[in-house]
C-alpha cells in the first residue's frame, strides 16, 4: 500500500502540470491569503455571516430552503445561499476564521481549473503564463472579501466547469451549468459566449455553432429577466430597456480597459507601498516565477512577412502563431462579455468593494495577458532572449505578488481599525439604552482602510451584534457614522435630528428623524470624546443626552464582542 502510494506521489511531482498547479495555488495563498490570521468581517460581511455561524444545520437548511424557493437576494438566491453554508461549515470547522478556509479553495479551484482550461486549449508554457495571470489579477482587489469569496467565486466556478463541458462536447452539462450561474452571480455568465472560440480550429462550422451558441444563451437570459421582471426585482424593474443596453455598451468598453491596465497600474502601486515585508515578497516570487517560466518547454520561434500579397497575408503566417492570435481574440471577447451584467457599479473602479466590476473579468484578462507574453517569446527567437524575457515577466508577477501584500495589509488594518474604534466607544457610551442614537464625527476615524469599509455604513447593524439587548427594547441604541458638512444639515425646526443620505453613511432603510435628547454625539479630539453641551446648528440649539448611569456592561455579551472587543 505505502509502495503504490509512493509510486503515486513520485508520479505526481514529476508531472509538469501538477507541479505549475501547486506553483498557482501556492501563489494565490501568498498573494491574498497570508495574513487571513488577522483579517475580519467588512462591510456585508457583518450583515450576513455572523448569523450563518450561530445557525443549527436545521435552521440553516431551512432558511436556504426557504430562501432559494422565494427567489429571494435579487432573485439569485444561490450567491447569499452559498455564503450561509460555506460561513457555517467555516466556522464549525475551523472557528472565526474557518470561513476564509472555504473561500481559499473556490479561489485556488478556480485557478487551477483555468489553468487545465488553457492547457488544453494553449499547451503546458502558456497555460503557466496564463495562470499566473489569473491568481495575481488585481483589478478585483476584493478576491479575500468573504462575502465575495464564497459568494461570487462559486459562479466563476460554474463557468470554468461548464467551459470544460463544453471543449469536452458535454453541451447539455455545459448549458445546465450556464444557466445556474444566473441564479447565483450573473456578471460570468456572458464570459461563456467566447468558450467557443478556445477550439483549435475555426472554419464554417464553427460559424454556425457560434450563431446557435448566442442563441441558446440569449434564450436562458431573456428568460431570467423576465423572471425577475415578474417577481419586481428592484435592479431590473428600475431600468428601462434602452437605460441597460447603453449600460451594458459603456461598461463593456470601459470595463476592459481598466482591467488590463492595473496589470501595470498595480506594481507601481506596490512600490509606493513598499516595505520590507512586501520587498522579500517580491524577490522571492521573482526567483520562483523566473526559474518555473524560463523551464518550461522553449516555444518555436516565430515570425512575420509584411511583404506578402494582401490575398496571403494571413494564410501565410504560421499555424502556431495564428493558434496563438485566435486565442488572443477568444480572450477580448470573453474579457468584453465580463461586463455587460455588471449594473450597479461604475466600470472604472480601482478601489474598493466596487472594484468587484472587474470580478468575470479575470478570464479573458488572464488570457490576453498571457497570451501576449507567449507571443512575446515566440518573436524573440532565440533561447537566451527567450529566457531574459520569461525573467522580464516573472517581474511583472512579482510585483503583482508585491501588491497582493500591500492589499492584504490594508485588509488587516481594516479589521484592526474596527476593533480600535468599538474599544474606544464603548466607554463612552456605557449608559446606551433603549432608543439610544449615537453619533460620530468622521474625524473620529483615524484610519480609513482603502480596500475595504471599515467602520462605515453597516456601524448601525453592528452595537447590536456586540450586546444582546432586552427583547422588550423596540428600539435598541444605534451607531451612525456623520456625513462630512453634517453639522449644517441635521437639525430640523420641530428639535429633532435628520438621519438621512445628507448627515449619515447609513443603509436607507435605518434613516430617521430622532429626538436630540436621545442622542449621544461622539466628536474627534486627541481621543474620540463625548459631547454634553448643547449642539447649535443655525439659529437652532439642540440639548443632548447626558450622562446616565451605565446599562451596557452588565448585558450579555453578544456574537462579535470576543472579536471586536476581546474578552
């Protein structure tokens, strides 16, 4: 037994695809994932998950029951579904952290599956190049965000699997898999109209299954938008039809653009927050990447005569090189389909959660990347320059590992922020009580993680996640975040304070207008502190809540207090 296991496993290391599947695995860990110790939960995170990790598997299977039978999360119920249980299982497992356990391996098996997709359509050298591309695409910088992880990837998954189907001739699973994806995280479906175009050969008949393709899936999404049309899903019914044709063109023009441009964008970035855990990041993925490229089987040199007749200039070049530029196209078309879905977000996005634009966007940007980086080495003939270029883009690479240390630290630091931020309040609002609204002034925040919102809109959903309030508490105390210029807009003649898009950052569905006795302000100073005096705004003054004694040290603690407080 032990004899054919280790047979088995020398098998294994010695298979050149295995190994390059280890290398992208390895490589996505350190980019993304080797601070998950000190990550936390952000913005949706702390909405959704803390509840899937205190669920029974009862009550946890029938909430997703329910919810996937309602059509409920904007009619893809499948995306919230998938982050309840893998939240769950996570948590269970593995404790607080358990979850990011779950949404390394979607990340890491989409990796790989992209990596065997490009294998079979491009060979061993520019499936690695590719790869490599994929697990360091940074235009997405929210890879690591929980809620995406596990609730955005599992979509990217279905693609990948169904592309596989589809180059394998399983179309009716390629198609089933498809059309899941519109009930899970629609941006990828449309990535899916260019896995035609990754056969080797086109001609006429390729023509025709293209045409029939488009077809298929136009059916499956015309039907999903009638769909949601039906049951009045807000993100379909608030646009007209003309409104998201023009979207879908805009985006998918822009969208492109801005993805293939932070493959440079995001180095220069790693410089700018260069350290010396970031530098020993680059070095050593500089070494790793070098020696893995310029190893792998030489690529056949290549060139061009612009010299043909116009009737030969295309049938005259190499097979290789016209493999390699139809390949090149496959990509551009899957990186445009990327984008068409993508409504609610701006295209442009470098920052932030709304960089998710770029999420579908990974395909077809990995593969015009790589492919042009192959094209390069095709041209440049000889080996020795060959092996200088392949050590030119390990560069490339390592400083994209060199950002996925910069984006992580931020990714800590936001966490870090939050705790710092509920450690320091909460002595200053101990006396917090049923109908209680406590305001902070944004100077309070001392840091502002670039990433990830730390301490931004969900501070009202989160008091409650620290404390177990009384049931008998209508309304349990709630902190808002001030809008900057507040001061000159929250107070209403009648002396009560507005709470709306204008003073707060805050989900719509919790703007109000308060009693100002009921409200406690907290106001930046050398520490965060508490106002007493009556607050003026215009000819208004407006008396605040004073010092009581305290109610919230002796409520039951509640889920996140060990987390964000310690005990």
């Amino acid at each position: 037994m032990w004899s054919s296991l280790r047979k088995r496993l020398s098998s294994l290391a010695a298979n050149p695809d295995f190994r390059n599947s280890l290398l992208l695995v390895f490589t996505l860990w350190l980019a993304r994932y080797w601070y998950t110790l000190r990550f936390g939960l952000y913005e949706d995170d702390l909405t959704i998950i803390p509840r899937a990790m205190q669920m029974d598997l009862g009550e946890l299977f029938a909430f997703v029951g329910s919810y996937i039978s309602h059509l409920y999360g904007h009619a893809r119920p499948l995306s919230d579904s998938f982050i309840y249980i893998f939240s769950n299982f996570g948590f269970k497992l593995f404790g607080f952290h358990g979850p990011y356990v779950f949404g390394f391996f979607f990340v890491a098996l989409n990796g790989v599956l992209f990596y065997g997709l490009m294998r079979r359509a491009a060979g061993q050298t520019a499936a690695l190049f590719c790869g490599l591309a994929y697990v360091l695409f940074s235009a997405d910088t929210t890879q690591s965000f929980l809620t995406h992880s596990l609730g955005l990837h599992p979509s990217l998954t279905l693609l990948l699997l169904a592309a596989h189907a589809y180059l394998a001739r399983r179309a009716w699973l390629a198609y089933l898999l498809a059309f899941i994806i519109l009930f899970s995280y629609e941006s990828p479906f449309l990535v899916f109209v260019g896995i035609p175009l990754l056969q080797k050969e086109w001609d006429r008949r390729l023509f025709k299954e293209m045409l029939r393709h488009v077809i298929i899936l136009a059916v499956m999404l015309a039907a999903v938008y009638l769909l949601r049309m039906a049951i009045g899903e807000g993100r379909v019914s608030e646009l007209s039809l003309p409104e998201m044709i023009w979207v879908s063109i805009w985006h998918s023009a822009v969208g492109p653009a801005v993805s293939l441009a932070t493959y440079f964008y995001r180095p220069v970035q790693a410089l700018r927050g260069f350290n010396l855990e970031v530098g020993l990041a680059i070095l050593a993925a500089w070494a790793a990447f070098g020696f893995f490229l310029q190893n792998q089987p030489a690529l056949a040199p290549l060139s061009i005569s612009l010299l043909k007749p116009r009737a030969r200039f295309w049938t005259a070049w190499p097979d290789e090189l016209k493999s390699r530029l139809r390949l090149l196209a496959a990509g551009l078309v899957m990186l445009a389909g990327a984008y068409p879905l993508t409504f609610t977000v701006r295209p442009y996005a470098i920052t932030g959660r709304d960089t998710r634009v770029h999420a579908a966007g990974v395909v077809g940007a990995a593969i015009v990347v790589g492919i042009l980086a192959v094209l390069l080495l095709h041209f440049l003939k000889k080996a020795p320059r060959q092996r200088i270029a392949a050590w030119a883009a390990a560069g490339l690479f390592a400083l994209l590992m060199g950002y996925g240390f910069v984006l992580q630290q931020d990714y800590a630091q936001g966490w870090r922020a939050q705790q710092r931020f509920w450690r320091e309040l909460l002595p200053l609002v101990s006396d917090a009580t049923e109908n209680t609204i406590i305001l902070v002034e944004p100077g309070v925040f001392s840091y502002e993680s670039k990433q990830m919102g730390a301490n931004t809109w969900n501070l009202p959903r989160t008091l409650d996640q620290i404390f177990t309030f009384p049931a008998a508490w209508e309304n349990a105390p709630r902190v808002y975040r001030l809008e900057p210029g507040w001061d000159s807009r929250i107070g209403l003649p009648d002396g009560r304070l507005r709470l709306d898009a204008s003073t707060t950052i805050a989900p719509p569905s919790l703007y109000a207008d308060v009693d100002s006795k009921n409200v406690i302000l907290i106001q930046a100073g050398d520490q965060p502190y508490r106002r007493t005096a009556s607050l003026t705004v215009g000819d208004l003054t407006f008396g605040l809540k004073q010092w009581t004694l305290p109610s919230l040290p002796s409520l039951p603690h509640g889920f996140l207090y060990p987390y964000l407080i310690g005990e």
